[in-house]
C-alpha cells in the first residue's frame, strides 16, 4: 500500500476512534459515516494498478500527489500515478464532508454554535443588534452569550431568511477564499530591462501559476480531510475566518495592499482569532513597500473594521463587551463550555491567581510575537502564515477557555504555507541593477545600487 491509501486508511482509522470515543452525537454520527467514506478511498486506491507514464520533460502526476504534495516548477521526467486517484478525491470529499453534513442539517443536529449564529441572526434583524443586552444576561446560561464579533451574524441570516443553515455558507466562503489563496499566492518576480550594459535576464526564479486543476484538487483534498470536513459537518464558524486569512496573506504576499487589508479587514469582523493576521501582514508588506504599503493596507483594513466592529460597538458597547470580552475571557456569570485541559484552562481552574496568570501569560505571548514581528519580519506569504500558526497556537493554548477544535486554524495555515512554499522568492526582496535603475530613471544609481520595489511599480515593471 503506497503513502497515499494509507492516508485515507488514518483518516478512517481517525473517523472510527471518534465515533466510538466521542460523547457528542454530531461527531458520533460524522465519525460513522466519514468512517466508511474514507474506508472505500483507500481500498479504492490500494486496487488501482500503479502506472509509469513518461512525457515531454512533465511527469504524470497522479492528483494526490497534486493534493498532498508541495507545489514546483520541477518534476521529475517520470512519475508514478494511480489512475482515478481525482475521482478518489472527489468520493472521499462527497462521504466525509457533504454526505454528513447533509444528514446532521435533516436531523437538526449540531455544535452549538450553529444555533449562536443563527439566533445572532434573527436578534440583528429583530433587535439591529446581534447580542442580549446585559440586564438580560444576569442568571443565564452560556446558550444566551455571542462570543462572536458582529459580521458572524450575517452567517445567520439565510437560515432566519430561507431556512439554509450556517454550516452550507461557512464551507462555501471557505472553499471560495482558500482555492483563490492558492490560485493568487505566486509571487512575479520582475524581469530587468534590457540595456546596453545589462543582459535581459530575471531578477529571481519565477514559478509558474498553479493550473486550476491543481488548486481545485487541494481544495477538494483538504475539505475531504478531517481537518476541515470534521468541523464543517459540526459547526464550522472557523472556517470562513481561516479562509480569509489565508487569501489576504497571498494577497499581501503579492504586495497587494490595499486589497490585503480589506480581506483580512473582513475576516476581523467575523472573530477575534482573525485579529492576528493584522500586524503579520502589515510585516510582510513593509519588507517589501515600506511604509506607503503599510499605509495602504491598514486604510483598506479600516473600512471593514469600522464598520463592522466600530459601529455596531458604538450602537451597543454593553452587549458588545459582555458578549465578546467578558464571557470568552471566563469573566462572566456563565462559564463557557469551551473546556479542552490546555494550560490556560487548567491555570483558570486554579482560582482567581491562576485565571490572572493565564491572562498574563496570553498577553505576554502576544508580545513576543509582535517582537519578533519587529526583529525577524517575515519575508514571503509562507513564512507569514507560520509565524501566524505559531501565534495562533500559543493563544489557544493560553486562552482561559479553549477547545482543541481551535487548532484548525494553525493547522490550516501550516498546510497552505507547505503547499505554497516554493512559490516564495528565493532572493532579497525583488531590486533592479544599478544599470538597469539608471536607465529606467535617466539618471545612475552608483555601484551596487538597487531601484526598490515602488519604483518598479512606478515604472511599469511589476503590477500592483
């Protein structure tokens, strides 16, 4: 059995311990079913004959090693492939994620948080506010609180409008944004001009663009994975917000600012674990366009920001803080069942000391992360999103109340980084000759001198 049967045989084995292990029906019933799904991939795989097809200077590579593997300009002159693996993909992704997730939305079962957005919903529509006031919130239980920043609500509204449950729109805005992550996250790298004194000749390696083959197959992949098509049958709330972080950290890998800004700017109304991705993409634009970047990027972060976080915080700053500070942050009445034994659940549990501690040390974790931000900036998309996975990590991991589900973000991230990898430029931060510089400027720019990256832009020779 090669690598990739014995894949889908984890993921099966996987989907089997949590039905038996689980004491949440949703998963119960998701692990059942995903159990079977990826049962049939893998025996389907192990019986497909393994072929050596030889072309001109490509290899046939079967799709899961598109899905799996990390994307390259190179390949081998010859491959080994298994036909109908794509198929394979498409079965496992139709069994694990849409087969369940159909039958738990006839069956009205779900995580909790489904019912969250869908009541944010009807209260914005009813109430143009999507929390309980706080007179209202005195003696309840932790099914009346909101953790969720304003723009989740909207996730709610075809479900209080035509009765489409949530989860249908987290997956389809996160297999939107993600397959367009992978689709736009290479980088150009300019070509110096030919000159008297200088050779036309790239100023870097140059990878060509994934074809939509290959990004639509690792999107398939992915989602027929546990990682997403567990909480997507379930819940699914975090998957739109790892979608946009992911697509405006290839945005902000390209040096697209202003649109880098309002994609995350947009994933920043919908949950606060979306807030992080600011500052490293704001890092990752000032390697490369300095200030007037950094400047681009936080105008088109703001719109969506002020309007979803600032207003509606103006029109009710109670319910805003008692629904997204104070109960996730275990300072209110009601606990919040997000209870995973991490270590900021467990200082918590030690009393008032360990609750400040945790705090404390989440604060400090930040900190840490926005120095390094300082000294080490990131200097590519997947370097980007790793530091923002390692982040994400220590947060979760010092949250007062957390949940292992949450790792799907970090998780996420440090795929779409290892996939898109090579697409990193393998040099200092696209520069022009001095020859060339002189040139495109009319005027010389002295030995060893560089024309920065806006100048390129200005002249014509990288798109925005």
């Amino acid at each position: 059995m090669s690598r990739h049967p014995a894949l889908y045989g984890g993921f099966a084995v996987f989907a089997a311990l949590t039905a038996a292990v689980t004491v949440l029906p949703p998963h119960r019933l998701w692990g059942t079913i995903a159990a079977a799904g990826y049962g049939l991939s893998a025996l389907a795989l192990a019986a497909a004959p393994r072929t050596r097809v030889r072309t001109r200077g490509r290899a046939h590579v079967s799709a899961h090693t598109r899905a799996w593997g990390p994307a390259s300009s190179a390949v081998p002159a010859s491959a080994t492939g298994r036909p109908g693996a794509g198929a394979v993909v498409v079965v496992a992704f139709l069994t694990a994620a849409v087969l369940p997730l159909l039958v738990l939305v006839a069956r009205g079962s779900a995580q909790e948080e489904v019912a969250v957005v869908h009541r944010a919903a009807a209260r914005l529509l009813v109430h143009g506010t999507p929390y309980a006031a706080p007179a209202a919130l005195d003696g309840a239980d932790h099914t009346a609180y909101n953790p969720y920043l304003p723009g989740m609500a909207l996730f709610g509204l075809p479900h209080r409008l035509a009765g489409v449950d949530a989860r249908f729109v987290f997956g389809a805005v996160f297999a939107v944004t993600f397959a367009t992550a992978l689709r736009t996250s290479v980088r150009h790298i300019p070509r110096v001009p030919r000159t008297p004194r200088t050779p036309c000749a790239p100023a870097g390696p140059r990878q060509g663009r994934p074809t939509a083959a290959g990004w639509t197959v690792r999107t398939l992949a992915l989602c027929a994975s546990p990682l997403v098509a567990l909480p997507l049958a379930v819940g699914g709330d975090d998957l739109p917000v790892i979608g946009l972080c992911c697509l405006g950290l290839a945005l902000a890998g390209r040096g697209d600012a202003g649109r880098a800004g309002l994609v995350l700017g947009l994933a920043g109304t919908l949950k606060a674990t979306a807030w992080p991705a600011l500052p490293v993409a704001a890092a990752l634009l000032a390697v490369y366009g300095g200030r007037r970047a950094v400047a681009r990027f936080g105008t088109g972060a703001a719109m969506p920001l002020v309007c979803g976080v600032g207003l509606p915080a103006l029109a009710d700053p109670g319910g805003l803080l008692a629904n997204t500070v104070r109960y996730p942050l275990g300072l209110a009445d009601a606990a919040s069942p997000a209870a995973a034994p991490l270590p900021g659940r467990l200082l918590a549990g030690l009393g008032t000391g360990g609750h400040t501690a945790a705090v404390v040390l989440l604060a400090l974790a930040a900190v840490a992360v926005a120095v390094s931000l300082v000294l080490r900036p990131p200097r590519d998309a997947p370097a980007a999103a790793l530091r923002l996975a390692l982040g994400l990590c220590a947060a979760m991991a010092l949250m007062p109340a957390s949940r292992f589900g949450y790792l799907v973000h970090p998780l996420v991230l440090a795929l779409w980084a290892h996939w898109r990898k090579p697409d990193a430029p393998t040099t200092a931060p696209p520069t022009l000759p001095a020859a060339a510089a002189g040139a495109g400027t009319g005027g010389g720019a002295g030995a060893g001198g560089a024309e920065p990256l806006e100048a390129a832009r200005a002249h014509g020779r990288l798109g925005a």
